[in-house]
C-alpha cells in the first residue's frame, strides 16, 4: 500500500511540475507575444537580454521574413528577427527561441525571471539526487562484495557471471540492431533542420571528446584509488575493485566469514535509508519537471517531432522484445515484476538517473524473490555493462546526424559502428550526458561532424527520460533471468514481513 502510495505521489508530483512549469514559462517574463514593435516594421531595434546575470541591451535587425534574413550581409554576430513572428537568429547560428520572450515596447526581453526560478526549484532535485547519491558508493560496494562471497567459489563466480554477460552482450546487440533498423527506415535525419541546431551547446560535448582515447578509457574502468573512486562515485571503478575485494573475501573461506557478515548489516542499513530517501523522490520529480518546462516549454514536446515519434518507437519495440524475452523465462510473473518496479521507473524516468533508483530497485527485486546474493553480484554489473535503452539511443542518434548532414554510411560501416559502440559505451558509465559524449565521439570516427550532436541537444532531456527508464527494466530482467536459470528465484514470493520497511 504505501509503495502504490509512493507511485501515485510521483505521478502527482510529476503533473504539477508540468502544470507550474508550463505557468512560469508563460507568465514568466510578463509577456508572451511576438515580436512586433510595429506593423510590417522593418529597420533598426534593440532587445534587452540577461547574460550572465547582467542586462545587456543588443541591437537587432528586423526583417520582413527568414528569406530576407539570409539575404542580409550583416556582420558576424548581428542578431536579427523577423517581423510578427518569434523567430530570432544570428549571423552565426539560430537562438534557441523559447529562451527568448518578446515584450511590447521595443521588443524588451528578459530570461531572468524564468532563469531564477528554474535554478531555484532545481534544487529540490537536487537535494533528493544528492542523497540518493551519498549512498551509492557504499552500496555497490557493500552489496557485491557481500553477492561474490555469498555465491562461494570461484567456478560459481565465474558460472554466474558468464550467464550475466551472456545476457549483457546479447540485449546490448539486440537494442544496437534495433536502433539502426529503424533509423534506417524512418530517415529521421531528413527532417531536421541544421539552421536551428543549438551549436553553442554541442562545444562542451565535443571538448568532452577531445579526451576519448584508449588511455582515458583504461584509466575511466581501472582506479587507481578506491577512496577516489568513491568520493566520484565512479560506478564502473568501485565495480572493479569489488570483484576483487569480493574474490579475495570468498577465497579466504571461513577466515573473512566475520567481515562478510558486517558487510551484510552495513548493506542492510544502507537500504534501510533508501525508504527515508525516497519520501523526498516526489519533490525530486516535481522540482526537475518544473524546471526544464519552465526553461523550454511546453514546445519541446513537439520540436523535432518526427525524431522524437521514431526514437520512441523503437522503445516501445525494445520494450517488447525484453518483456517478451522475459516472458518466456519468467512466464506470466514478469508483469509481477513491472508492478514491483514502477516506482523506481518513475522516478528515472523523471530524473534522467538510473543510479537514483539502484537502492529501491535491489530492494524490489529481493522482494520479488531473487536472491540477494544475485541481486548483488548482477545488477551492479548491469549498470555498467547493460544499458539497453541507452544503446539503442546511440545508434539510432549517430546514424540519424549522419543523415542530417547528407551522409551516406553503407551497412558494412554501421555494423563496424555498432561494434566500436559496443565497446565504448562501457568506458563512460556514470558520466553525465553519457549517452551524448559516446554519439559524438563516434560521429568524430566516422566522418561525421561532431558538431551535428546539437541537432539532438534541444530533445535531448526527453530522451534521455525514456532510455534511463528503459535502462531500468533492462537491469531488473536480467537479475530476474539470471536468478530463474541459477534456481535461485522463489517461485511466488511468499508474503512475509520484509526485512526492510516498505516505503
């Protein structure tokens, strides 16, 4: 009852964000109006922007249409809009034009306001992720090292483990072919405009990628220090030193039996917060919802529509492929394993986190019946090895910039970028905005200009919305599967009184 109580709150908290999101970007400013200083008006103006805390008053040119605009020889760095409309350029690039509010005298605009509020209600997120996030590092850790010993000896390790990767590498192919078959088809590529590509946006990216080498990416997978990896929460770091530390514990035998058992209780005390954690998890959602509405708009949900319909197709295709895969080990206890998960999809799809819901989603799924020596030694695993929703993405957006810019790539050459994606989505686990440094490094191999991961920039939040969630199911069907082919799945989890307090 009260983790059904937890979803509806998040489904709450969720609608409201969009309410008063969509409130302030409207209302923000004053004014929602086009620019329209005066009828047909063309010639000199000025509009008054907040950059960097300070107004700052910049000429414009006015222009009777787009056409006009590209007519016009004006120096780099002029602005221009267009008369009765809101549309707003550079010489350089296209304004991301629902950051720009048109006012009646002049064309006086501000961000500022909306700026504010969107920094301000941010923090509630940022309290929830920050809490969720002080608990992450010791509970990998706690948690897999304490799976390893509990599994024995290293033939059941390796036993074990070898089921796992056999279940990463083939739903890791599976949503790469899937992304690249329906990119391939829907061409969503050809529908996007470059001209109002947010360039600005994709520098910080492409800075990110100047670094992606085989050095960084050794020196992302292998810690050099646990306590830096931990302070970084560097998942991937923490994971390899885990196996390790857990190996070493089960080879000591009876020895480390003591130490096994503390580290248990500490895990078991780790989980116990996450049901206090997670009371906040409604003010997170709201707080992140409110935000990116009231910065964007309620425009974002429809920009680049074609791309955004495909991407979501291929999805909701993945999703039956898993399901339907999971069905067939499961049977009909998978939809028990949906219900158990649906708070913990909620919030990573609010929160665009997957590391936000690993306390609640180990412990749901120790309560579906997996064992928690299981559950232990695969899901941390998945979160750097299996991220479906997240490789489906990849392909389906390097492939979908490649056509935007009239480039050709023959099936051979998008098998070969599968293959280098399928190694260099597991360097980067735990970096933010992932998904989009890997799409832009692999453009960069390709011949694809970097640069073109701005087409995606604007969209980009929602997407990452859905393959976090996705990225969530993905996780908890290979624990469930594995657990199933290992025995170690209760058949119907008898409903005894969990150890942890069901919040």
């Amino acid at each position: 009852m009260k983790k059904n109580r937890l979803t509806l709150y998040i489904l709450i908290a969720m609608a409201a964000g969009i309410i008063v999101g969509y409130l302030m970007h409207e209302g923000g400013t004053g004014h929602k109006i086009t620019y329209t200083p005066a009828k047909d008006y063309t010639g000199k103006d000025a509009i008054t922007l907040v950059l960097g805390g300070k107004e700052v008053v910049q000429p414009v040119e006015v222009v009777k249409d787009s056409a006009a605009f590209r007519a016009t020889n004006a120096a780099p760095g002029t602005w221009v809009v267009v008369a009765n409309t809101s549309e707003a350029y550079t010489t350089n690039e296209a304004l991301t034009l629902n950051k720009i509010k048109v006012g009646p005298t002049h064309g006086t605009a501000t961000i500022k306001a909306i700026q504010s509020f969107s920094d301000n209600i941010k923090l509630l997120t940022t309290i929830f992720l920050r809490l969720v996030q002080m608990i992450i590092a010791p509970l990998v850790f706690c948690t897999l090292v304490v799976g390893i010993a509990k599994l024995g000896d290293l033939k059941t390790v390796g036993r074990v483990g070898g089921k796992a990767l056999l279940w990463f590498v083939t739903a890791s192919l599976a949503s790469l072919l899937l992304g690249m078959l329906i990119v391939n088809l829907a061409q969503p590529g050809h529908a996007v405009d470059l001209s109002n590509a947010d360039t600005a946006g994709a520098k910080d990216l492409i800075g990110k990628t100047q670094e992606f080498s085989l050095a960084k990416f050794v020196e992302h997978v292998f810690p050099k220090s646990v306590i830096e990896a931990m302070a970084n929460n560097e998942i991937l770091q923490i994971v390899i030193f885990s196996i390790f530390f857990g190996v070493a514990m089960s080879a000591m035998g009876n020895y480390a039996k003591s130490l096994v058992k503390a580290l248990d209780g500490v895990a078991h005390v780790i989980l116990k917060m996450v049901g206090y954690v997670m009371n906040f998890a409604p003010l997170g959602v709201f707080g992140a919802i409110a935000a990116v509405i009231a910065t964007k708009g309620l425009e974002v949900f429809i920009f680049y529509g074609k791309y955004l319909l495909f991407f979501l197709m291929g999805i909701a295709l993945l999703w039956v492929l898993l399901i339907s895969v999971g069905y067939l080990i499961l049977g009909a206890r998978v939809g028990e394993l949906l219900k158990r998960i649906a708070s913990p999809m909620l919030v990573a799809f609010s929160t665009t986190s997957s590391e936000a819901v690993f306390p609640k989603l180990t412990e749901e799924l120790e309560r579906f019946g997996c064992k928690d020596k299981i559950v232990s030694f695969i899901l941390p695993l998945g979160y750097s090895f299996n991220l479906d929703g997240s490789m489906m993405y990849m392909t389906f957006a390097s492939l979908a910039i490649a056509q935007a810019y009239g480039i050709h790539l023959d099936l051979g050459t998008q098998l070969t970028m599968l293959l280098v994606l399928m190694l260099t989505s597991k360097g980067i686990a735990g970096v933010p905005r992932a998904s989009l440094v890997v799409v832009t490094a692999t453009c960069a191999m390709f011949k694809i200009p970097p640069e073109g991961v701005a087409l995606i920039l604007p969209i980009d939040h929602f997407c990452d919305m859905f393959r976090t969630m996705t990225n969530v199911v993905g996780n908890a069907l290979a624990t469930s599967v594995v657990s199933k082919w290992e025995g170690e799945l209760k058949p119907e989890m008898m409903q005894t009184e969990p150890v942890l307090a069901d919040n």
